[in-house]
C-alpha cells in the first residue's frame, strides 16, 4: 500500500492506494503548530477506522505547498510507517515536460494534477483547482505543462470581502436559488458563487484562444464538485486528481534521486 499526501494552504488530503487504487481518503486542517506525533496519531487513528494497518503501507509521497508541513510530514513517515518519504517537485521524471520559465518555482499541487490529467485524458487539457487560490494550469497536446493562471479562491475572496466590509456578514459557501439576492446572505453568495463562475469561464475561453484549439478541461479542488455542477465548460470532475499525481510520480520513481533537470 501507498500513503499519497497532498498538503494544501488551508485543507491536507491524505490518500491510500492498494496496487494503484485509491481505498481510503481523508481531509483534515492543514495547521503547522501540530507534531509529527499529533499528525501520526491522526492519520493511524483514520486508517485503523478503514481496516488499515500501518505496517502494510509501504512507501509515502508527499505533495506540499506549505514547507513548515513537509519536514514534519517526513518526519511522520519515518517515524510511524517506517519509509523515507518522496517528496514531489519537477526534479522527478514525471511523463510530461515542464515548460515554465522557473520549474523549480512550480507549485508541486500544480505538476501532480498535471501528470494525473495528461495521463488519463491527454492533451491540450486545463484544470480548474478550486482551493484556497483557484488555480488554471495547462498541459499541450503533447505533454508540455505550459502555466496557467492564478486567482483567489472562493474562500479567500469571502473572507476578504467580510473583512474589508465591516457590515458583511460570514457566509456559507453556497449557490443561493437566485442570482438577485433578497437578503446580504444571498445577495453575497450570489456576488461570489456566479462571479466566480462567471470568471472561470472567461479565463477559460481566454486559454482556449490562446492554445488555438479547444481543450478537455478538469475541475478539481475541494470546491471542484460545486463549481462543475454550475458550469457546462468543465468536463470532468477528478477529486482526487492531485493525489493520483502523487501516486504515479511515486511509482514512476520509486527508488530514483530527482534529475534535477526541472522535467
């Protein structure tokens, strides 16, 4: 059995893979004040309640975007399953070719669900990671990960939007039944939820005329399966896309050292 971790800014995702299929996940609070021991204690604890024994996972790999959560995931690993962990970055063989300016500066969220895409769908593809930032990223039709796009997420642009205004009140994330909203609440939910609709959308024809051609495009993300059930622009909803990144990346290099050639 394989451990795959994908550590976001807000959410940790902890997944479990029996001969390359995912048995069990988990999603808990990404807080850098806990211990290795607090998140070993976590994780067995979640695993015992799906029948999973520690010693039958063999191998760790992690995809992290907060470094203060990494040495202690590793950490983790070697003291509760007994294994060094891999540590995603572009350094590794991945099956696709990175062709950002600066691979190295990639986030390792962004090249997992790139490989996972381009391994089940092809190219040109983009996916919609709906996270703390809402992120676009871009694979070729041969297997370039070529950027993407940036943008706050659904969460970060609440959040801002409570603070700035002192009158605003905390919302649920939620598509209100309406777009002319009859109350704050709603009126909030409907300026955020088919704003940021809306917003996709348009980068995501803005990305199609810059590749010249359509592209599969893939929602993923703790915000994923909301987003796609209001837009008909998304394709495919993957959950788990980073995960399985992690899970090829892993098993594409098991036993290697990164290349250090950034693809």
């Amino acid at each position: 059995m394989l451990l795959c971790i994908d550590v976001g800014n807000t959410h940790t995702q902890f997944g479990v893979y029996d001969k390359g299929k995912l048995k069990s996940d988990y999603r808990v609070s990404s807080e850098v004040v806990r211990t290795e021991d607090e998140i070993g204690i976590v994780v067995l604890s979640l695993l015992e309640h799906d029948g999973v024994k520690a010693g039958k996972v063999e191998g760790v790999g992690i995809s992290s975007v907060v470094p203060n959560l990494t040495g202690i995931l590793e950490r983790m690993s070697q003291k509760y399953f007994g294994c060094a962990a891999m540590v995603v970055s572009p350094e590794f063989e991945l099956g696709i070719k990175v062709g950002y300016d600066e691979p190295l500066s990639v986030g390792s969220d962004r090249i997992c669900a790139a490989v996972a895409g381009y391994k089940k769908y092809g190219g040109p593809l983009i996916i919609l990671d709906f996270g703390t930032a809402t992120t676009y990223d871009v694979v070729s039709a041969d297997g370039v990960y070529l950027g993407g796009a940036i943008a706050p997420g659904l969460e970060t642009a609440a959040a801002d939007l409570q603070r700035r205004a002192a009158k605003l009140p905390r919302i649920e994330l939620l598509f209100p039944d309406n777009v002319i909203g009859k109350t704050t609440v709603k009126s909030m939910q409907s300026g955020i939820m088919f704003g940021a609709v809306d917003a996709m959308e348009g980068i995501v024809r803005r990305i199609k005329e810059a590749l010249g051609t359509d592209a599969t495009v893939i929602a993923t993300g703790g915000y994923g399966k909301i987003m796609s059930g209001h837009s008909k622009i998304i394709n495919h909803l993957e959950p788990a896309l980073v995960l399985e990144g992690v899970r090829i990346i892993y098993e594409g290099n098991r036993g290697r050292k990164p290349s250090r050639k950034g693809h």
